[in-house]
C-alpha cells in the first residue's frame, strides 16, 4: 500500500515563514481534503510533494523513496497533478499535450486520443487548440492528463474551478474511481464540493496543518462537520510570521 | 538520443519560415551591397566593389535580423517553458530538468543552424553563380567558396551566440519579452564590429565566432545546473 509521508517540513520564502508541518500520513487509500483559508499554505504544501518547492527541513517520501534531487524523476513517476493552468498549454493542441504527457511518462499513445477525452466527458477534436476551450474544458482535460499514466498519488489543486454542475459530478465520479486505489489529495474552497467525497480531512492554517481525521470521525465530534472542523484549527493557530 | 527526436520532431516547424527567411535575407542584402557598390564612386577605396566585402556585409546585415528573429523563435520554443507558472508544467515532467533543458537547447540550435546553414549556402552561391554570369562585383569567380563557408559558419555562430544569450537572459529574468530585448542590444554592439572583422580578419572573425560558442556553451550548462536547483512559486 502506498504512504505518502511528510515528517517536519518546515518552507520559508525569503523572510516569511509558508509551512511549518510536524507529521503527515497519508496511509490508506482514500481521498484527503486539505481545506483552508486563503494563503494557509495549501498550494505550497502540494509543490512541495511535487518537487517543484524544495522544503528548508525535513523530508517527504513516497514508501521508502525520499524526495530528492536525485530522486525526483522516480517520484513524480509516481504523481499526477492539476495545478492552476499556466498560459503555455494555450498554444499546444489537445494532441501535442497528450503526445508530450505519454512520451515522458513512457506510456503506447493510442491510436486515438478521443476515448480518454470522452472519458473526461470532452467531445472535440484532439486537434483543437487547448488556448480555445473553456476554463472548464481545460480543467476536464488536465484532469485526463494527470489520471492517464495512472498515478499512485493524484493532487487536485482547486479542480472544481470553473467547472459546470455536470462537469463537478463527471470530476467526482473519477476521482471516486481513481481513490478506490489511490491516494487522492484535493484542495478546494467549497466545503459542499469535498462534504460527499472525501474520506479524510487535513484543515492548514498559517502553514500548519491539523492531524488527519476521518470525515465519519469529524461528523461525529462536530455538529457542523468540516466547517465545524475547520474553525476549530484555524482559530487555535498562531502565525509563523 | 530519443528525446532529442522528439524536441526536434516540435522544432521541425521552424524550419521552412527560418530557412527561407535566411535565404530572401542574404540574396537581398547581397544585391542591395552589390548594386550600391556599383553606383557609389565618391569611395577611394570602392569597398563595396569587392566581392568579400558585399558577402561580409550582407552576411552580417542577415545575422543581425535572424538574431532577433532566432531570439523570438526561441522564446516561443524554449524559454516559455521556464518562465512564470510555465516552470511547474516542465518540472513536473518525469525527467531530470537539467536533462531535459540541454536536450530542448541542443534540439533549438540543430534547427537553427541547419535552417540557416541551407539559407545561407543556397542564397550565396546563386548569388557567386549570377555575379559571375552578370557581373555586379569586380572580382568576381567560382574560387570565392572558401570565403562562403567561413562567412557562414561565422554568421551561424554569432546569431547562435546573441540568441542563447538573450534567451537565457530572458530565464534569468523569468520574461521572453526581456530576452528579446537583450538581443536588440547585443545585435546593436556586435553588428559593427563583427562586419569590420568580417571583412578585414576572416580568420580572426572566424576563431572569435567559435570561441563565443564555446562561452555559450559553459553558460548553458551553468544555466541548466541552476534549473535543476530552482522552485516554480
């Protein structure tokens, strides 16, 4: 089974103290909510597991492989990730993206790229320009490219951003199937969004983090479930700065 | 080997509009010096009479456009994926970053200088081919090839020069735009020194060409080392 481990990370950005994280485990297979208020430190933590911030101490490990330099062609192996979309998917097609995804992931691209678009519930053409779909449509798609290479850790980074009512459900359903033997690790600002689909529940605030608790555990210690969680964390913090 | 194929397979693209803008460049440039020499006799010395200092000049006059326009390729081919929240799509990639920027560099300077390499050599030997038949020049014969060679081996490495320059200006300073503009300036210093060297020291011009080269080159891989130990915010 799959343990994402993060053990007393602590990130500073020139002066300013980001993260200051004692223990995290991530064990069974599920889908984690990492929940907070904005700049809690929710996207630096998930650039962190991703190699792309490099933590001022401790260490991150996937099983018994530790994020390193030296190790982090193996560990991003291992991760899918939707991060906020960046302006140069816009002058790629649908195509090039999806031939680049599997050409460094070393995966057979298939004949056709439309059955893994319609699995996204994305019906054009691959050829079309990733900078003339919607927000949405985007989203679908960077969803399809970061499940394809069926990663051990997926990392959802506000998935739900401009998505419409079917798309959120299309989203949740494959992250269902995806959680069923994976970790999940899922940020978003809608308490109602996560509430009917994650298991676990980490909150962040002023880069710290909560312990992770079931979300059956939460409904019970708290009468107002993740919100009720939530201001519960936030409001015995102190800031790092 | 194989990544390299692929980088260049992306690159492929730029190779008709670079090669045939090199080529449409240096024929112009080459006419435009032939036909002024032709005219201007006010000059004691009729530089522009002589065959070597038409190529030199045209050759640089092309090196000085295709610096900026080589500049601007690049900023679309490879300094867009290391700048801004660009870096996280390419370092996300499951391949050493160091790795993966000298392929996408090694993959933009083969496509480079193989476009300019065919502009170049077609455009001046049809020029050297009709200065023989019609003549523009007054020395003019088949023997020049020597001098064509140089010329463009010079003129490749120098915009080669001017163009990983400005393009790793351009990641240092996480903006394509400030790339660009980095080669405006270096074309402005170089223009003027690189044709006076051009036309009186070929080889001196030649040995300096290639000694940038190899600067860029250090550069680059130092460039790649601070890659692989850089964050995308």
């Amino acid at each position: 089974m799959t343990r994402l481990k993060i053990n007393h990370v602590t990130k500073s950005i020139g002066n300013r103290n980001i993260l200051r994280i004692g223990n995290l485990r991530f064990g069974n297979n599920g889908i984690y909510g990492l929940v907070g208020p904005n700049g809690a430190g929710k996207t630096t933590l998930l650039k962190c597991i991703c190699g792309l911030l490099v933590t001022n101490t401790g260490d991150i490990s996937i099983d018994n492989l530790v994020l390193s330099r030296d190790t982090r062609t193996d560990f991003l192996k291992k991760i899918g990730s939707v991060f906020a979309q960046s302006d140069s998917l816009f002058n790629l097609s649908i195509k090039e993206l999806l031939d680049e995804h599997y050409f460094f992931f070393g995966l057979t691209a298939p004949q056709k790229w439309s059955p893994i678009l319609e699995n996204v519930g994305l019906n054009v053409s691959e050829n079309q320009m990733i900078g003339n779909l919607s927000l949405g449509m985007r989203q679908r798609l960077l969803l399809a490219v970061a499940i394809s290479h069926k990663p051990e850790i997926l990392i959802l980074d506000e998935p739900f951003n401009g998505l419409d009512p079917d798309g959120v459900v299309l989203t949740k359903n494959l992250i269902k199937q995806h959680s069923q033997d994976k970790i999940v690790i899922i940020t978003s600002h809608s308490f109602a969004d996560l509430n009917d689909i994650i298991t676990d529940a980490v909150v962040i605030a002023d880069g710290q983090t909560s312990c992770i608790k079931s979300i059956t555990k939460i409904n019970e210690e708290f009468s107002d479930g993740l919100m009720g969680f939530y201001h519960s964390f936030i409001n015995c913090t102190v800031s790092l700065n | 080997m194989e990544y390299f194929d692929f980088e260049f397979s992306h690159m492929k693209k730029m190779l008709l509009p670079l090669g045939l803008t090199t080529g449409g460049l240096q024929l112009l440039f080459l006419y435009f010096f032939a036909i002024v020499g032709r005219f201007d006799t006010e000059d004691g010395s009729s530089m522009l009479t002589h065959y070597n200092a038409v190529l030199a000049l045209a050759t640089i006059g092309t090196m000085c456009v295709l610096a900026i326009y080589g500049t601007v390729l690049a900023g679309r081919y490879l300094v867009h994926d290391y700048v801004g929240m660009n870096k996280s799509k390419t370092y996300l990639l499951p391949i050493s970053r160091k790795a993966l920027f000298y392929t996408k560099t090694k993959a933009f300077t083969a496509s480079l200088s193989l476009a300019m390499a065919v502009g170049l050599l077609v455009s001046n030997l049809t020029f050297m081919t009709t200065d023989v038949i019609v003549p523009l020049t007054k020395d003019q014969s088949f023997t020049h090839i020597l001098n064509i060679i140089v010329s463009t081996i010079v003129c490749i490495c120098l915009t080669l020069t001017v163009v990983l320059f400005s393009s790793f200006i351009g990641i240092k300073l996480d903006s394509a735009v400030k790339g660009i503009t980095a080669s405006i300036i270096f074309v402005v210093f170089l223009s003027n020194l690189a044709a006076i060297a051009l036309m009186s020291y070929e080889l001196v011009s030649l040995l300096i060409a290639v000694a940038l080269i190899v600067i860029a080159t250090m550069v680059c891989i130092s460039m790649g080392n601070e890659i692989d130990k850089s964050e995308a915010l």
